[in-house]
C-alpha cells in the first residue's frame, strides 16, 4: 500500500501540468491570438520583444516591404538617366533639324556629296555643317525643290554640284559677251519697297532678238550669257549673308521674280536653232538652279495663248504653275506689285521709272571684233574716204566718162544691190517674229 501510495504521489505531480497546459494553451489562443494583428495594425512602433509574432515579422516583413521600393527607384532612374543621355545629341540639334528629319539625313549625306562631286560651292555659299545657316538654306532648297526626298534632293545637288565645278558659272559673271548677239535682251533690277525689303527682277526682251541666227546659233555661247545674267541676279539675292533659316513650309525671302517679254513674238513655229537652245537652258535652269523663282510674268503675250499655258499645267506640279503669270498686256505688269515697287517699273510697264536701257543693269557686253575708229582728221585736212576718192580720180580720169552713156543703169544695180538688206532684213525680221516664239516661253516653263 505504501508503494501504491509513493506511486499515487509521484503521479500527481507528473498530471497537473498537462491539466494546467490546456487551459493556458486555451488562454493564448482565445486572449492573445486576434490581439496580436490588431496590435500589430494599431501600433507595429509599440510591439515588445515578449511578442514573439511581432518580433519575427518586424525584421521580415518590413525590410522586404520597403526594400522594393527604396531599390526600385534606383533601378527605375538609373535607365531614365541613360535615355535623356542618350537623347541629348538629338536635343543639342537645331530645331530645324529636329523638326525635319529629312534635312538631318540629308545634312548627314553631304560629305559623300561634296566628294563625288568635287566641288562645295552652291550659289555663292560654301557649302559648311548643320551650324550654318547660308548651307541650311541651300539644302532646304533642294529638298524643296524635290518634295521632300532625301534621295532625289541628293541626286540633283550632287549634279548641280558636278555642273558648277564644270562651268564656273561665277566667272562666267565676269566674262563679256557679244552686243550683237545679246544687247538688249536681258537685264536685272533690284528694287526697295518702303520697308527696305528688296525684290529682285530679271527681264528676259525676247522680242528684241534680232536675228535668230545669230543669237541662238552658238548653244553653248548662249548658254553661257543666259547663266551669266541668272549669277547677277543670285549675287543680289544674297544668300551667303544669311542670318536666319527658310521656314521649310513658309515664305522663302531668297526668291527673284523673272519678267518674260514676248512682244512681237509668234507662237507658230519654232526654228531648229532656238528649240537647241531652249532644251539646253531648261536641262541646266531645271538641275542648278531649284527654288530660286517666286514668281514668273509672261508680259504681251497673245491672248490667244491662254491655251498653252493651260496645257504646261497639266504637265507641271501646282506649286509650280501657280507662279505663272500671262498678261497678254505689258502696261499691266506694275499693278501686281505695291505702290512702293510698281512706281520704279518702267513706263512701258505701268510704272513711273526709267526705261530697262537706262535703270537697269546687265552682264558686259562688247562689240564683235569691231575695228577701231580712225582718229578724226585735223581741221581743213581730208578724210581718208576723201583721199582715196581724190587718188583713184587720178588713176583714172578717163575711164569714168563713158560711165555716164548708161546712167540709167547704175541707179538699177545701186537698186538691187541696195535692195537686197532690206530683202534679206525684213524677212529676218518677219522670221524673228515668227521663230522666237515657244522656245522662249518652254525654256522659261522651267
């Protein structure tokens, strides 16, 4: 019994704690189970290290929580950063490239261009960098000229470029050129209006050609004045000075306007001379000299000629034919200026000015292989044409007067001989009236 009871007595306290562990385990469940979020909700700060939920989560959950979003901003920026380094050659660019790329590529084509064709000058400006505005302003040009294609505005500066090292057509300003062939037919005006702005005007006299012949024989002769005169009024232009850039969608200011004058021209027929001509000017104004017409008057033009100018419009973009002008009438050309410019036109075209003879300028024009006059003769001394006469009636006192038994015939070979100027004049100048016709007016087309 006695070991019954030691074993009763050991026993007890071995079943009282698992009686007693229920009841706490019972209590930490209940009690402190859902007070433990709700403390941890309430006052995470305030958390005790008794708290052994707490303690664990506060060094886990909080750190990963906010790791995130401390490391993600680094890791966000740091590409940012990277992309505005890499944008900012683009944002250093000037703005007109920015806004048009295509003047960018070509810009980036330029040095291949001035390398394959040799030459960098483009209407009296060095063709330089992006930085540059007088070079902007050409290569807009192009562009323009070409509807915005990088490949075709390469192509036609690169021929421009190739045609100008070969011709050098500003020295061809310098150069001096036949009267006889070309005096009267072309000049250039530069006028001011109020404001000090200045319009540029070249005038083609196609109806002072004298001679077809002679004017248009030498293709490559005529040529040469006719690019002569289109440097003079380039130089007026002014392009080297440039200080600001073409809006590539606005008014361009390096523009000339170009007077065409056909009166006592005939549409006909075309002669074979002038028709070589006209397809060489259009083939070199077309290729070297893109974007440099505002506009173009064709002045005296028959009315009937309406029709022509209607069918070039079919054949022309309208940022092309909208700058032709017929005005059948000459005396009417002033009206389409302001006050300030149509007062300086000549006369015979509705201003106030003097004539293009006396106002205007013009290439330099010599007279052909024209002996020099003989110095005038002293007072009471013969003239040479005197001298001869007295020394051949010396020679031959006799032989002049059986002359006279035929008086009748002299005056009939004087008539033909003296006739046959006027024979051969008045049908070149019917001709010319005839034949200077389209070739003119298709070569001004361009």
């Amino acid at each position: 019994m006695a070991d019954q009871q030691e074993k009763i007595d050991l026993a007890v306290p071995e079943t009282q704690p698992p009686t007693q562990t229920p009841e706490t385990q019972t209590q930490e469940t209940e009690a402190p189970a859902p007070e433990a979020p709700t403390e941890q909700k309430q006052a995470p700060a305030e958390s005790t290290p008794n708290d052994a939920n707490t303690a664990i989560e506060q060094p886990i959950v909080s750190p990963i929580a906010e790791a995130p979003k401390k490391e993600a901003a680094p890791a966000e920026s740091a590409p940012v950063q990277g992309l505005q380094e890499q944008e900012k050659p683009v944002d250093n660019k000037p703005e007109y490239l920015a806004k048009n790329p295509a003047l960018s590529e070509l810009f980036d084509r330029l040095p291949t261009i001035l390398s394959i064709s040799g030459h960098d000058e483009m209407w009296g400006v060095p063709l330089k960098d992006p930085n540059d505005v007088p070079t902007v302003n050409v290569l807009i040009k192009f562009l323009r000229a070409n509807e915005g294609s990088v490949k075709l505005a390469e192509d036609q500066l690169t021929k421009a470029l190739q045609w100008r090292r070969q011709t050098n057509p500003t020295a061809l300003v310098e150069g001096r050129y036949s009267t006889k062939k070309f005096g009267g037919l072309g000049y250039l005006s530069t006028y001011k209006d109020a404001e000090g702005k200045e319009t540029v005007i070249t005038w083609n006299i196609y109806g002072g050609v004298k001679d077809l012949g002679t004017t248009f024989g030498n293709v490559d002769e005529f040529i040469n004045w006719r690019v002569a005169l289109m440097e003079l009024a380039v130089k007026d232009l002014k392009m080297d000075q440039a200080t600001s850039v073409i809006d590539y969608e606005g008014e361009d200011p390096y523009q000339m306007i170009q007077v065409h004058d056909y009166l006592n021209v005939s549409f006909l027929r075309m002669n074979p001379s002038v028709k070589a001509a006209t397809k060489k000017t259009i083939d070199v104004f077309a290729t070297a000299y893109p974007e440099l017409l505002r506009e173009k008057f064709f002045v005296n033009v028959p009315s009937i000629m309406g029709w022509m100018f209607a069918a070039i419009k079919v054949f022309l973009s309208k940022n092309t034919t909208r700058k032709f002008h017929p005005i059948s009438n000459g005396a009417n050309l002033a009206r389409e200026f302001t006050p300030a410019i149509k007062e300086k036109f000549p006369k015979v075209y509705g201003g106030s000015g003097p004539a293009l003879q006396e106002g205007a300028r013009t290439v330099a024009l010599e007279e052909d292989n024209e002996p020099a006059p003989a110095p005038a003769p002293a007072a009471g001394e013969p003239t040479e044409a005197a001298k001869l006469e007295q020394e051949a009636s010396k020679k031959a006192p006799a032989k002049e007067a059986p002359k006279e038994v035929a008086p009748k015939e002299a005056p009939v070979e004087a008539l033909k001989e003296g006739s046959k100027p006027p024979v051969n004049e008045e049908p070149a100048k019917t001709d010319t009236a005839v034949t200077t016709q389209e070739a003119p007016a298709t070569n001004e087309v361009k």
